[in-house]
C-alpha cells in the first residue's frame, strides 16, 4: 500500500497525470493498430500516477487469448479484476456492445480513463463497478447492469485464493452464453505468492471440459492462463 507521502505525491500531480494518460490514448486510437498492437501496448501504456494503465500479463499468453475472444465476435464482456486497465483496453477494442469490469478498489478518477478505452466509432459502453465481487450485492448488480444480456466471454482475475475464485466462478458463470469462453489468469504451478492458488481450482475444473492453456514456457514463475469453452448444451 502507497504511504501518506507517496499518496499525497499522485494526488497533486494527478490533473497532469490525467492529461497525458487520455494523449495516449487518443495516440494510441489514431494509430488503428492491429490487434497484436492493441494488446502490446496494454502492457504499458506509458502513463502514470492514480492513471497508470498496465497489464501484468506474459505478452504471448494475453495475445493468444485476445485472439480466442476476437473469434467470439463478442458483444458483451465481463472482467472481474480491473485493477490497472491493462486487460480491460484490449477488452474495450472486442466487445460491440457492452464492457463491464470489476473492481474491489476505487482509485480516484481512474474509472473516466476506462470508461474511454473504446475506439473511436466503436458501439462499445465501459461500465467501471466498484465493489466485492463475492457480496451478493453486487452480484445483482452487475445482473442488473446487463439487462438480461447474456455474456460472450467472462475474464476472471481478480480473488487469487482458491476459494475466491471458486465463488468468482461459481457466481458469475451462469451469466455466460453457451459457446462463450471464461478464461483464468495465473494457472501455473509455481506462483510467487502463497495466495496464489488459481492453479489448484483449475486443475479441478478442467477435466472432462473443453479447455486451452496459454503458457509462455514450462518453467515460468507465475502467469499462464486457462480458457474454457462452456459446453454449447450448458442452460443459464
């Protein structure tokens, strides 16, 4: 956690930070990259402060999943875990109609930046919602803001610990259309924080389900996600 000192620090530069962090993404949506260009550049989009957008994702594990989601043609996306935005700018250039991303914190005037991450001509509206994804409160909230649109593909990234994400699944799978894809980040085994247990949730959730792993090398220390494709048969 940011120190008094270090807080006060980012609150005073912030209007600054704010005004180069929208320069760059009014640089980056002139440019009309392709795909490949849109998730390199939300690794880190070079601003900082309360607006610093970055991804803490392998490049070539996030890429080969935005391509899974582009297949999709989605018009609706879920994201459970904002936190820097990184994923959720590659998002915003996917979904037609509808982004909603979740956050347990609600840092400053972040959520204007986001709300901005659609290219220009795109359909897509940014919801940024703020809150405990595992309250049943804000599960009906987010039911709420999808107005009985069923959801193309779920992101789940946010509770590392295998209980949070077992609910985060639990809870907001149902949501997703038959054929949509719900994808899981840091499913290797050798993560670099005891909370991390994704990998063991997944390794009960996969068998007998149509899965792929992205994993950038066998012998990496964190990351890796996993994708699965809910069975076409599945009822919400």
């Amino acid at each position: 956690m940011p120190g008094f000192f270090q807080t006060l620090s980012r609150d005073l530069r912030a209007p600054f930070h704010r005004k180069r962090a929208f320069e760059l993404l009014n640089q980056l949506h002139s440019e009309n990259l392709p795909l490949e260009g849109i998730v390199e550049r939300a690794i880190k989009l070079g601003s900082n402060g309360w607006y610093r957008v970055r991804s803490l994702q392998v490049l070539s594990e996030i890429t080969a999943l935005a391509r899974e989601v582009e297949a999709l043609k989605p018009k609706v996306i879920l994201e459970i875990g904002t936190a820097r935005g990184g994923t959720s700018l590659i998002w915003a250039h996917l979904a037609e109609k509808k982004l909603i991303t979740c956050d347990l914190l609600d840092k400053k005037g972040f959520g204007d930046l986001v709300r901005a991450f659609p290219p220009p001509g795109s359909q897509c509206e940014v919801s940024v919602m703020i809150g405990d994804s595992h309250s049943g409160a804000f599960l009906e909230r987010v039911r709420k803001e999808l107005n009985g649109e069923p959801v193309d593909f779920l992101f789940i990234d946010g509770d590392h610990t295998e209980a949070g994400v077992r609910q985060d699944y639990e809870d907001y799978s149902p949501l997703v259309r038959p054929g949509g894809l719900i994808a899981f980040h840091d499913i290797v085994d050798d993560q670099p924080l005891p909370t991390n247990e994704v990998q063991h949730f997944w390794k009960k959730l996969s068998p007998g389900q149509e899965t792929k792993e992205f994993i950038d090398s066998p012998d990496q220390c964190g990351f890796g996600i996993g994708v699965l494709r809910v069975p076409e048969t599945a009822a919400n």
